[in-house]
C-alpha cells in the first residue's frame, strides 16, 4: 500500500460491494481487461461502457475484469512513487497480465488519463514498444465517431463504430492463437477494426442490429456522476442536420428507436432512478410514453437531451413528476442567425416556451448550454445572447453553461478554424458582466478547448505531442508547446450560402 494511505484494492472492495447487479466472474481461458481512462464515477457512468461489460460477462469462456484511472493526481502519483502496478476490481489481477486489455474512450481531453492508464499498468505507452507478453490493446468508444487517430501511436487496434457486436469479434481474435502476431492478424480481419502500425484506411463505423437495442446498465452503484440509477437507453443517433454534431441524421442510419413496451420491461424491479440515454431522447415520438410509465411506478427519471422544440405542459409536467427541479435545454448559438447557419432550428419562441412550461410545473431553474465561437460569430450576436437571456430571466432563474466551439471530423464544419483564446475569453467577460446579478454564467476554458481542438483535428503526430505535453507535467502551456511543434494542415475554407456553412 502507497505511504500516503491511498490502498486501491480496499477501494475496489467496498466499491464492490456496493454495486447492485455485480456478479463475480469465474475463471475461463479467456481473460480481458475493460479499462476506463478516467476515474470508477466516470466510467460507470457510461452506458457504452457498462454494455459492453454486460456483452463480455454474459459469456461462459470469458472472464472480464474492470480497471480505472484512481479518482485523483494524488492517488495516480501515490502508485507511480509506490511503483505499484494498477490492478483490476474483482479479481485483483496486474492489468498488465490480461492478454487483452480493451479501453472505452469518449472524448478528447482523456489522453492525458489513457497514458497515465498505460503508465500505472505497466504497459509500454507506445505499440511500438510492446513486444511478446505485453497485452493488446484495443480502443473503442464515442471518439470513434469523429476522430480517434491520435490515439493510434498508443493503440494496437482501434474498433470504429458501435461495439455491441464487435466485441464478440474481439474474443475471437484472442482466442485465436497464443502468439502477438497471430491475435493482431486475427483482429485485422475483423470488421470495423483498424489496426494502425498497417497503415490502412480505417474502416467505416459499424452500427448494431436493431434488434440488439436498447443497450442498458449490468450494474448500479451510488458512486457515480449519476448516483443509482439505471441507465437504459430510448433511441440510438439523431435524425437532427446540425452541422457541428458527429451524431447527425446521416451517422449510422440516423435515429433508430426503442419501444417503450420493450424500455418498460427492462427496467429492474428495484430500480428508483431511471436514466433515458440517446443523442435525442426527446425527440421520441413516445416519449411521454415512456416518461408516464416510469413516473408512475413511483420511480424518478432523468433524460441525456432535451430539445425545446419537442416541450409541451404533458412532457414538462412528468419530467417534474419524476424528480426534475431543474428543466435542461440546449440552444447552441448566441442567436438566431447562427442557430440557423448550424441548422439548429431552435428559436426564442422555444425556449421562452420551456422556461414558461418549467416555470408552471413548479421547477426551480432553467439550465442552458451553447457554444461561443462559430464560424462568422460576431459581438451582436454576444449582444444578442445577453439581451435574450435577460428575458429568459425573467420567467425563471437561469444558469448558462457556455463551451467554446471546437470543430470535429466528420461533421459538416470539419475544418472550421478555432477562435483565438483571447477572443472567446473578450466574448465570456461581456456575457459575464452583461448578466451579472441576472443569470449564472458557468464557461468551460477556452484554453483547454484549444487543446481538444488540436487533437480533434489532428493525427498521430498530436496524440504524441500529447503524450509529451501530459509527461512534461500536464499544463495547458505544456500542450501548447507541444503543438507548436506539429502544426495541424491549414483548415479548408467555409463559406455561408443561402444562410448556411458549406
């Protein structure tokens, strides 16, 4: 145990046996590691994560173990003096020792957490410098939607898309020989795998059968950003346009829907907080369906997305029957104008609606997300912004959650360029003092979504300046040297026609 007192496996014990739904695995001849690179509240919090756990535990000759990043600086620096290696949740084992240690990723700013994963298990950071006995390790996630080339220095195979079904294809290659080389060449052949040191194009993403869906949470635990509750999901993908999001209408088939009998039916007896989960739940067309049939059996219920365009007096009313105090919107843009270049297509008139609809359903707060930034972004539309807000105000007490716009691959503003640092932060400040004593302000930094643009819009070479920036001591001027040294290609151009970014 590290001399500070930081002890991970008394932490995974009573993480363990708090969890609701666990089931201890039982050896097999198959052994796999799912890793996390971030901490056990962020990972559980995951339904990506939590299915495919589901998928691998339900075989009989596969023993699946759990691994996180510890909770905090202090405990990864603990194990790294202690030079203790990182191990797996139920069985304890060095996560080195797995023959395949498969990684969920979501978002760009966890490659800091995926070399300090890497680091503590004892594991080369770099594929290249893995030889016989090291694991394999396999990436899969959310980022594989957009962009998650960085990562491929630090990848033996990267599974592009929805896993659901992939990961069967993952066992197969483990299984299929005991050599390095065998089980890489096992998983070149499996579709939606990319395998960087080939150097091949990766491969579209793959989409799950229909019929496999919902996916739905094996376990529930208090310790995590969404404290018992189980998550299930209503729908996969978006049938929305918006042109800055990778899960638009033309990813993966678009929206594809959960019945409510089938949602209903899945939820445990015990469970008392249910999480709908989908890029745009309420969207729907049942969805107060499923809401009235959650809320009625006295259960409370939480939503991934709310779009004001789809409120109604019905909608907000079971939303607070089912616990919400606080009603969440996304408008996206400053103003009208923009949302309509994004193709957002909400207006003023929605989201006065929502704060009115909230409002008479005894709600406290109405909660608003947008980015700063957008291509052709100007001060009347910062204007525009604190003007409206203000009436919001007006209706019911607002917080404001505000992240600068970074463009991702695969998404119409591919491309688009990221406003300097100290334009956004000149935009915050007049949004700051425009709303000071009226609305509560909460920005994320535009410095570190500089740093989430680079590696959104970069390649091998920014996931290794990353890897240098995180080992060099993690700050933001770290990253930015790093960068410096591996300029991403110039953006393509955007123009504006007939009111929209092409």
């Amino acid at each position: 145990m590290p001399k500070d007192g930081f002890d991970q496996r008394e932490v995974a014990k009573r993480r363990l046996a708090g969890e609701r739904g666990f089931v201890a695995p039982t050896d097999a001849p198959t052994r796999i590691c799912l890793g996390y690179p971030s901490p056990y509240a962020v990972a559980m919090s995951s339904l990506g994560f939590q299915t495919i756990f589901r998928e691998l535990g339900a075989r009989d000759d596969v023993l699946v173990d759990r691994a996180f990043l510890p909770d905090d600086r202090a405990a990864i620096d603990a194990l790294k003096a202690a030079r203790e290696p990182l191990v797996s949740y139920a069985t304890l084992r060095r996560v080195a020792d797995f023959p395949i240690v498969a990684l969920s990723f979501a978002y760009e700013l966890e490659i800091g957490g995926l070399i300090d994963f890497l680091t503590l298990s004892g594991i080369p950071v770099l594929s290249t410098d893995r030889r016989k006995g090291d694991p394999i390790v396999v990436i899969g996630g959310p980022i594989t939607f957009s962009n998650p080339i960085p990562l491929s220095p630090f990848a033996d195979a990267i599974v592009f898309g929805e896993a659901d079904q992939a990961i069967h294809g993952v066992v197969a290659a483990a299984q299929s020989g005991e050599s390095r080389n065998a089980k890489l060449g096992a998983l070149a052949r499996v579709p939606g795998v990319f395998i960087p040191a080939r150097g091949l194009v990766p491969p579209p993403c793959l989409a799950a059968d229909d019929a496999r869906l919902p996916a739905f949470a094996s376990i529930v635990t208090d310790e995590t950003e969404l404290a018992g509750m189980f998550l299930i999901e209503a729908e996969r993908g978006c049938h929305r346009g918006c042109t800055y999001c990778v899960m638009r209408r033309s990813t993966n088939g678009g929206m594809r829907l959960v019945a409510p009998e089938r949602i209903l039916g899945l939820i445990p007896c015990d469970a008392r907080r249910v999480g709908l989960v989908g890029a745009a739940v309420s969207d729907h067309p049942r969805i107060c369906d499923i809401l009235r049939g959650v809320v009625d059996a006295g259960r409370e219920v939480s939503l991934s997305s709310l779009r004001a365009d789809r409120l109604n007096a019905e909608f907000v009313g079971l939303l607070a029957k089912g616990g919400h105090k606080t009603l969440t919107v996304a408008s996206d843009a400053a103003s009208e104008r923009l949302r309509e270049t994004i193709q957002r297509k909400i207006h003023e008139r929605h989201l006065i609606r929502a704060a009115t609809l909230a409002r008479d359903a005894k709600m406290t707060r109405l909660k608003t997300y947008m980015m700063v930034g957008l291509p052709g972004e100007t001060h009347d539309d910062i204007d525009e912004l604190v003007r409206f807000t203000r009436e919001l105000a007006k209706i019911l007490p607002v917080a404001m959650g505000i992240a600068p716009f970074v463009a991702k691959r695969n998404t119409p503003l591919d491309g688009a360029p990221f406003e300097a640092i100290d334009a956004i932060e000149e935009k915050l400040a007049t949004i700051r003092r425009g709303l000071a004593g009226i609305a509560e302000v909460r920005p994320t930094s535009a410095r570190w979504a500089y740093v989430e643009y680079r590696l959104a819009q970069g390649g091998p070479e920014a996931g290794l300046a990353a890897m240098r920036a995180h080992q060099a001591g993690g700050s933001f001027a770290a990253y930015r040297s790093a960068f410096d040294e591996n300029s991403i290609a110039a953006p393509r151009p955007l123009r504006v026609v007939g009111g929209r970014l092409e």
